[in-house]
C-alpha cells in the first residue's frame, strides 16, 4: 500500500524540479489551455511562501508537455508534511491535442519527487472530470493515488463560449434574459481594468457585503490583492466595477489564462441591490472574453443545495451553452502510515475549526429589517480550492476534455 519506489519514466520523458524562474515559470503557465492562476508563481508565493513552493517541468523527447507547482507544508522537528498540487499538473498544450500519457507521466514525476525522494504526501487536484474518454481516477489509483472522498470532488459550470453572443444570450433563461434589460435601462457606468486602485474599490464593496449578509468569507481577499501585485500584466485578474445614480453598484473579478477564464469574485454595494449590477457585469466579462476569442467560461464552484439562489444565477446564465460538471475528485499519495494518519487528523481538524467558524459567525445574524432588500445574485466569493476546470474547446462535444 505504501511505497516508495521510484518509477521510470516512459521512454522519451524527463523531470526537472525547481529550474525554471519566476519569468520562464510564467510564460509555461501561458502555454496551457488549462492554465490558471493557481499554477502561477505570485499565488503560490503569497499563499505558502516563496521558499515553501516547488516547481516541476516535464519533457518529452526536449519539448514542455507538462509543469506542475505545489505549495509544501511541513510540521517542525519530525519533518512530516504535504505537497498540494492545486488545479495540476497542466498537460493540455495549446495548439496540441490532447495527451493523456503526458498526464499520467506528470502525476508519475511529481509522486517520485515528493512521496519518494522527499517523503512527503502529495495531494493532487487535477483539473479533471468524472466520465468522458479518459478515466482519470483509473490512472491515478494505477500510479499511486487514492481518493480522498466523494465529498472533496465539487461542481461546477462550465459556459461554451463558442457560439456569437447573439447565440448566447439567446441560450440564457427567460429570466435572465429580463434582468438583464432592467440592468441595460439602468443607464449603469462601466469600468475594467486591473489596476491596484480598482482592485481597492472592490474590496471595499466587498467587505460592505460580507457585512450585510455576514457569511464566513471562503478566501483572503487581501491574499487576491497581494497576488494582483506581483502577477505579470498577461496575468493579472480583471476587476469590473459599475455604478448608478445611488453610487457604486457592483463588482466582479475574474482570471483570464490561455483560452478560458475563471470567475472568482462578486459583490453588490447596500445602495446597488436594485440595479441589477451583477447581470450587467456578467454580460460585460462575456462580450470582453468574446472578444479575446475565449473558448470558455468557468463560473466556478456550484452547490444547489447550500447556495441554489448563487447555483441559479449561474445555470441561468450558461443556460443552453453549459456543462454541469462533477470533479474526479482530490488524490493523495502517501509515504508511510505516520503520514497518513497526521494528514488524515489534519483534515479532521480543519473541518471541524471550520464548522465552528461558521457557527460562531451565524450567531450574529439578525433577523432581516421589514422592506429590507433581497441578495442581489451572484455575489460572493468562489472558494480558493475552486472545483472548476478551465479547458479549451472546439466544439460543443469537446467542450470538456475528460
């Protein structure tokens, strides 16, 4: 069940680790059709720290056909700790197709680095689907790795952005298709950008909702604006902002990576409710993606259940053009028993602190004044292990390559 064996690389691959810099590490990032702002080097840095980060490069026969960063935690003294690779490796080229041998040979490269040689676990959230032409959760148990559970996989959609905006906003519910008029007459001004004062302004609403609704906030923010600060111009997220004759009405920030762009952030200001800003603001990010020739657009991270007015607003807005889509999942590859069995308490730990916070913090909500308006939808913020998969497409049957 556990070991530590070094595997050979199929013939023709080779591993580097750590040779790559901040620069070189960028443009890779960039060459990804499964690139995302996670794999960058300034998210990494700001979330676990320069040095607590490693950087993998895998080749075949010379040529880059996958990297992979993780973020290392290791508990001082006995030396235990984790590798997280979060939404990787990235093995899908741009202007290639698809190779699953690549896949496998990354996840094989990134176990024999830190299970084998530097004896720690390794989690894996690829950015990979349930079903499809490639069984992914086969190829992992096969090198390795072993589900963590069913309830680490996540949901979300995924919008086509193939098709004419006319097509679009023809596919998107009735409902959707109204308030956006609403929000169309509202004479809103509109702004995009990604500059540091832009990115100030939204968190400002945003945390002016985090107020009103105080609901535990799933990311940092601050670790988003930090990030901002260092991403390379190709790379830095897209803050929109609009306001009405009440003021600033609202916000959203998303991720813009090779062919397909992720949703991250959205706020409505108190004096906005009504403006309809949210399906203002969406419609904005979907003209600009059409006209960068985005293939894709991850509205990321979906629970009908816990959220189903957030889980509507998306799936209204994809209407026609969507996926609805299950992660495989997240995989650890553990070194030993002792490992295991800290990862594993770890978790336990994490979950309950979590749950206590949310306790804590329900307790302060009050009951809703009379007349006091809804939740505008769509606001929020996506949580920071988003389970969502940004993929180039062609058409809409390899909307999703699997």
């Amino acid at each position: 069940m556990f070991n530590q064996k070094v595997r050979s690389l199929a013939a023709g691959y080779s591993s580097e680790i750590d040779a790559a810099d901040e620069q070189t590490w960028a443009q890779l990032v960039q060459g990804f059709q499964d690139g995302n702002i996670y794999q960058t080097w300034p998210y990494g840095s700001v979330v676990a720290g320069r040095w607590n980060t490693s950087q993998l490069v895998l080749k075949m026969n010379g040529d880059v056909v996958a990297i992979a960063q993780a973020r290392i935690k290791k508990l001082p003294v006995i030396g235990l700790g984790i590798a997280y690779v979060q939404w990787g490796p990235l093995w899908r080229r741009t202007g290639s197709e698809a190779n699953v041998e690549n896949f496998r040979q990354a996840v094989r490269a990134l176990r024999n680095e830190f299970v084998c040689r530097r004896g720690l676990t390794l989690r894996l959230f690829p950015i990979v689907f349930d079903g499809g032409r490639f069984d992914f959760s086969a190829i992992l148990a096969e090198e390795g790795f072993s589900s963590i559970g069913e309830g680490t996989r996540g949901r979300t959609i995924l919008m086509d952005l193939t098709p004419t905006l006319a097509e679009l906003r023809e596919a998107m519910s009735a409902h959707w298709r109204r308030e956006l008029k609403v929000a169309e007459k509202n004479s809103l001004e509109f702004v995009e950008g990604s500059s540091e004062d832009l990115f100030e302004t939204f968190i400002g609403m945003y945390k002016e909702m985090v107020s009103r609704k105080k609901f535990v906030e799933p990311n940092d923010i601050h670790q988003f604006k930090l990030i901002q600060q260092q991403l390379p111009e190709p790379l830095k997220m897209r803050v929109l902002l609009c306001k009405s004759s009440a003021g600033l009405s609202a916000g959203a920030i998303y991720s813009l990576v090779g062919n397909s762009a992720i949703y991250l952030f959205g706020a409505t200001s108190n004096s906005g409710m009504k403006s309809r800003g949210s399906y203002f603001l969406q419609w904005k990010i979907i003209e600009a993606l059409k006209e960068r020739h985005v293939a894709l657009y991850n509205l990321n991270g979906i629970n009908p259940d816990k959220n189903p007015g957030t889980y509507k607003f998306k799936s209204d807005l994809a209407g026609k053009n969507s996926q609805d889509l299950y992660y495989a999942g997240r995989f650890d590859s553990h070194p030993g028993p002792t490992n295991r069995r800290c990862i594993e308490l770890g978790d336990h730990l994490r979950v309950v602190y979590g749950a206590l916070k949310a306790r804590s913090k329900k307790q302060w909500i009050s009951k809703p004044e009379v007349g006091a308006p809804n939740k505008e939808p769509g606001e929020g913020a996506v949580r920071a292990n988003p389970s969502a998969a940004p993929q180039a497409i062609a058409r809409k049957e390899s909307m999703v390559s699997r």
